[in-house]
C-alpha cells in the first residue's frame, strides 16, 4: 500500500484538475445543450492570462488577477459567439465552439508567441513527507484549490437563488424567460464560470509545467470525463476527474509494465465501457423518450 | 537591302531576340528551397525558430555568398502544424504549384511526416531532409534523395550508451520515450546495443508526448532504480518535469537525451535538477563564439537589424541544412548538373564543406553525417558545455 500511496495522491492531483475543467464543461452543456469544443483552449488562454500577470505581479496574486479576466472571456464568447446563434440548430453552436478553438490556438500564437514559457515564480512550497511518502507541493496546491472551488460550485448551484435559476433554465429555458429570468444574463455568468474554472485549472498546470501549446491536450481529458460522469451531472464531472486520475495511476503502476502507452489510452477505453454500460454515464440522468 | 530579305532578316533577328530573352528569363529564374515546418502546434517554437534559420541562411547565401551560380535561391515556408495530414497536404501543394526544375529541396517536418512522404520523394527524386533524424530515413538503397543532416537517433544512442560505458560496466538503464515515431525510432537499437555492451535494460517507459504530471513516470523508475535514464522524443516539452520530479523524488540516476533535448531552456525550467543532464549535439550552441560561423551569423543579424540575442539550437539546425544545400547547389551549378539529381550528387560530395564551422563537416555516410559531440548540462553557468570531441559513430 505504501508503495501504491504515491500514485494514487498523484491521480488524485489530476483528478481534481480533470474534475475543475469538467465541471465548467458540463455546467454550460447543462445550461445551453452546447459542447464546448473549444475548452482545451479556455484553459490555454487561461494560463497565458496567468503568465502575463505573473511578469507583473507575485504567482498568487497573479492567479487572482487572471481569474476576473476569465471570467470577461467566458462572458464575451457567450455574447460574441453563442448568443447570436441562440434559436438555431444546436449543431452551429458547437461548429462554431471547434471555429472558436482554431481561432483561439492561432490567436495565442499571435499574442504570446511560439516559445514555451515558464512563470517567473512559484507557489509556495507546501510538498511534505509523511510516512515515508513524498507528497508533492503540486499535489497539494491541485487539491486545495480545487477540492474546495469544486465542492461549493456544486453548493452554489444547489442552494443558492444564481443555481436555482440556472437550474431552472437548464430544464426549460422558454419557460424562464416566459416567468422574467434574465436568462441571457444567467447564461453569459455560466460561460464565465466555465472560462474561470478552465483557467485555474491552466494556471496550476502553468505552474507544474510551464505554458505551450501543449496545454490543450491536457484539455481533450475533459471529454472522457464528462461522459464518465454523466453531461448532465455537474457533480458527476468532478467524481468522475477523481475517478479517472486515480485509474490513470492505478494503470501507470501495475498495467505500464506490461501494456506501455496503456495509460494514454485508457481513458477513452474507460468511455466505451461507459457507454456501452450506462450510456448516461455514471451519475447523468436516465432518460426515456417515448414515441 | 532587298524588302524580303531585310523581312527575313528582321524574322530572325526577333525569334533569336525571343529566345535569348527566354534563355535568359529562364537563367534569372530562382532556385528554390521548401520547407515545410511546425509553425503552429506542439513544437511551434522548434519550427518558428528553424524557421529564422533558413530565413537567415537563405538571405546569407543570396547577399554574401552570391546566391547559387548568380540565380537567386528563393525560399518557401508552409506550416504542417506537426500533424502529418495537414504536412502532406502542404507537401503536394507545393510539389502541384513549383515546376520540378526551379525546386531542388524540401526540407519536412517530423519522423512521422517524413516516412510517410520518403515512397513517393524516392519516386519522383525529389533532393529532402527534414527535422526528424530517424534511423530509417538514412537509407540510400530504399531512399536514395533523402539525407539525414546530422547523425540519426541510432547513432545519438550509441553515443550516449559508449559514454555509459565509460562511467559505469555493467550499468542499469531506463528508457523513457514517447509513444510517436520519433520516441520510439531508436529504443529497438539501444535494447540491443545496450545488451551487446553489458547494460542491463531494468525499466521502459511509454507516455504521450507532453504531459503535466511526472509523478507516476518518476516512481515507476524509482522503483526500477536504474544507474541512467535516457530520454527520448518529448524536444523539451517534460524533460524539465521528468528531472525536477526526479530529484524531489530522490531519484539518484543520471539522465541523458538526444539532440532534441540539448537546448538552455531546458536548464532555465528544470533548476537545480538539470545539473549534469546529458545531451548529444551536433552543431555550435549561439554562445560558441570562437565559431566563425556563430560569429558571422551575429554580425549578419546586426546589419540586417535583426536580433542578435541567443538563438535556440533548432535555428542552428536549420541554418547548417540551408548553407550544406547552398553549397552543394552551387558546385552542382558549376559542373553544369544544377537538377534534383545533380544536387544529391553534390550533396554526397561536400564532405570538405564546413559552413564555417556549423558542422564538422558534410561528410555523408550512408546520407547521415555520423558525428556528434556529448554536452553536459552546467547550472551555474546556464548552459551546455561539450563533455568530449567529435565522436564518430560509423
């Protein structure tokens, strides 16, 4: 168990990143039905945002800085590139979130460049030893951020009066406009949330590994998670990024010896068993449609 | 003068004039250079900087050099975006759009683009190198125009392996490469390279090419406790995680990489942890200033108004192929043979030509140029310093 200890704090750390990203991801496909293909790219924005603050300012600050300016981000896409095509097929919002990557990734490139940067400076070392494992100052920073970010999001949406109404657009948005919801209003903060959330996200991997193109792989993880924990279940998604880290490390240490690249893989096989299984994923909402 | 015969005279006085005018148009017209490079994507800080290396080496052979026999050399840049379908469809336009005379080399991007366009370049004889240095490219008899512009990962590999030797008989060593072409080009050479010399391969390590998390990849060597690890196909994007991991993990091996990863932004990322990482190198770092050709190319950027502040070792790469080609151009020229097949002629003839001293020398062996040196890295000093001579590995 000792010698599985690390791993599994290791897959944990990812797992609450996988968790944050998926919860921005599924908490706009919850609210507008749109995939948003473009999130690999929220979180390298995200992190070039961090990067820019961090010339100016010390990291922590830096972080805080950014995440405003996320937030503005989510909420311009929403009003420049979704809400115009509100009513249409469901299809052009999400052709225009793969239009929106590609104009995203060349618009990086433009602004910061293609050299790989690293932040000037670093989050306070907080790794530790414990029983003769070493517990990393990244694994720490992963979890206490977004561990407790993750957890009252979810509060958030269930208690608060902004989540009910965001609920209540997610299950009939014709009928929350009808009773005088400012729906246009409730869906730019979604997309802002989502843009914040990726952008943490980006900032932690900024800081473990400095900021590049590279960064929009880790974003393609997001979509096995959702649909590990179901699209529609904004809590699903952060059980689900655990879920997946942890199998991520569990497969790192016993199966890379035997099948190397495994891992890389498993997380797509992990969606096809999904599927086929519970194809709503593991805490998504069963749904019956009757003709 | 009678009219008819002042009209024939005047006939073919125009048609000769026509002629010699077309004669003359088709001497001016450029020889050209193609590149195709990763200007976007995982590795656009390799190919924009490549990028400025054949800017440059273009524009040294064209404003210092003469260009090639009095014709200018014209250079074509497309992006592959380090994806090989979006590299084959720029291959095939420029092929579709340049006639066959005018362009005498391509210069491609990545092992996996290179070994799927190597059937149909050996097809048409089409002069190619690119950025990857696979074993397989370096083939005459399957693919008799392509060259590998420095030695391939085969032969980093042994260099590295020949210097495991020298520290320690009977050494333990991890692999760990990418799961790409280009991670795992010379892993089946080092397996059996390393058993061949006593080495023991205690642990192989698969990952993707970038990731953000070395925990895992760490405690698996930790666990393997190898003397020496050896890095293969990630060109800086966890090279600096794999050793700052290491050493927060305690990790005690010595690690090694090849030419991709012998660059200083490797040692500004990973600190501390970079002390004594191990590269092969075939080319003069931007600080070698003693090399004329560093020296030149500083004095070039300066007149130009270019930037002259340190330039990455992908720039040096691509500068070394821009003048070899030039050269071997050139002296295709003289000899009347300025085709694709006269400059693979010369290209395997220019083994005297030094660029100035970008190389040691373009001395093909089997369309490889089998030297390299080994560099350590040194934290203090902020950068690489060459560990031995010229190794030849032939």
């Amino acid at each position: 168990m000792a010698d599985l200890l690390p791993y599994l704090i290791g897959g944990l750390a990812n797992g609450a990143l996988y968790g944050l990203l998926a919860l921005g991801f599924v908490l706009v496909f919850r609210a507008t039905s749109v995939v948003n293909f473009a999130i690999g790219e929220f979180l390298l924005v995200g992190a070039y945002l961090t990067y820019t603050f961090a010339l100016l300012l010390p990291l922590p600050l830096a972080i805080l800085a950014a995440l405003p300016l996320a937030f503005l981000f989510g909420v311009l896409v929403e009003r420049g590139f979704v809400r115009p095509l509100l009513g249409r097929n469901v299809v052009a919002v999400i052709m225009a979130t793969v239009g929106l990557a590609a104009a995203l990734d060349g618009g990086v490139q433009l602004l910061w460049g293609p050299d790989l940067k690293y932040l000037p400076g670093s989050l306070p070392d907080l790794g530790f030893e414990a029983g003769g494992v070493y517990v990393s100052s990244r694994a720490v920073w992963n979890l206490l951020l977004a561990l407790p970010l993750g957890l009252g999001l979810l509060w958030l949406l269930r208690k608060s009066r902004y989540g009910i109404l965001v609920r209540a657009i997610s299950e009939r948005e014709v009928a929350a406009l009808a009773l005088g919801i400012p729906t246009a209003r409730i869906l730019a903060g979604v997309w802002g949330l989502s843009a914040l959330l990726a952008t943490l996200a980006g900032a932690l991997l900024a800081v473990a590994s400095g900021v590049g193109y590279n960064l929009v792989f880790f974003g393609l993880k997001v979509f096995p998670v959702a649909i590990l924990g179901g699209l529609d279940a904004v809590g699903g998604a952060l059980v689900a990024g655990f879920l997946l880290g942890v199998l991520e490390a569990l497969s790192q240490r016993y199966l890379e010896a035997y099948l190397p690249g495994f891992t890389e893989a498993l997380p797509f096989v992990v969606v096809l068993l999904v599927l086929l299984v519970r194809p709503y994923g593991l805490f998504g909402e069963r749904q019956i449609e009757r003709v | 003068m009678k009219r008819r015969e002042f009209l024939q005279r005047l006939g073919v006085g125009s048609l000769a004039a026509l002629g010699f005018s077309r004669f003359a148009l088709a001497q001016a017209r450029p020889v050209k250079l193609a590149t195709l490079l990763p200007l976007t994507g995982p590795f656009a800080f390799a190919g924009n900087a490549g990028r400025e290396g054949f800017v440059d080496g273009v524009d040294y052979v064209n404003e210092v050099l003469g260009g090639i026999a009095g014709r200018k050399l014209e250079l074509i840049v497309e992006d592959t975006g380090y994806d090989v379908a979006k590299g084959t469809a720029a291959f095939n336009r420029v092929l579709s759009r340049e006639r066959p005379e005018e362009l005498l080399f391509v210069y491609g991007d990545s092992t996996g683009l290179s070994k799927a366009l190597a059937p149909e370049i050996a097809r048409i004889g089409l002069p190619y190198s690119a950025t990857s240095f696979a074993s397989e490219l370096a083939d005459p008899e399957k693919y008799p125009t392509i060259f590998v512009f420095g030695p391939t990962y085969n032969d980093m590999m042994e260099a590295l392996l020949r210097q495991i030797r020298l520290q320690k008989g009977k050494a333990r060593i991890a692999l760990v490469y990418s799961n790409t072409e280009f991670g795992r080009d010379p892993i089946p050479y080092v397996k059996e390279r390393a058993k061949a010399l006593g080495m023991e391969v205690v642990h192989e390590e698969v990952t993707p090419p970038a990731f953000t998390d070395a925990t895992p990849v760490v405690l698996n060597l930790r666990r393997a406790n190898p003397d020496f690890v050896l890095l293969q196909g990630y060109a800086l994007s966890v090279e600096p995680l794999i050793l700052r991991a290491a050493r927060e993990q305690g990790l005690r091996a010595q690690f090694m990489g090849t030419y991709y990863s012998a660059e200083l932004v490797l040692i500004q990322r990973a600190g501390p942890a970079a002390e004594g990482f191990t590269v092969t190198y075939h080319n003069p770092y931007w600080y070698d200033t003693l090399v004329p050709a560093v020296d030149e190319m500083r004095k070039f950027r300066q007149r130009k108004g270019r930037d002259t502040s340190y330039r990455p070792t992908y720039y040096m790469g691509s500068l070394a192929v821009a003048l070899g080609v030039a050269e071997a151009m050139r002296r295709a020229a003289q000899a009347g043979k300025l085709t694709r097949a006269g400059v693979v002629e010369y290209l395997e003839k220019i083994g005297d030509y030094t660029a100035l001293g970008l190389t040691r020398g373009y001395q093909f062996v089997n369309h490889r140029i089998p030297y390299t040196k080994l560099y350590r890295a040194s934290v203090k000093d902020g950068r690489f310093n060459a560990i031995t001579d010229w190794l030849k590995l032939a």
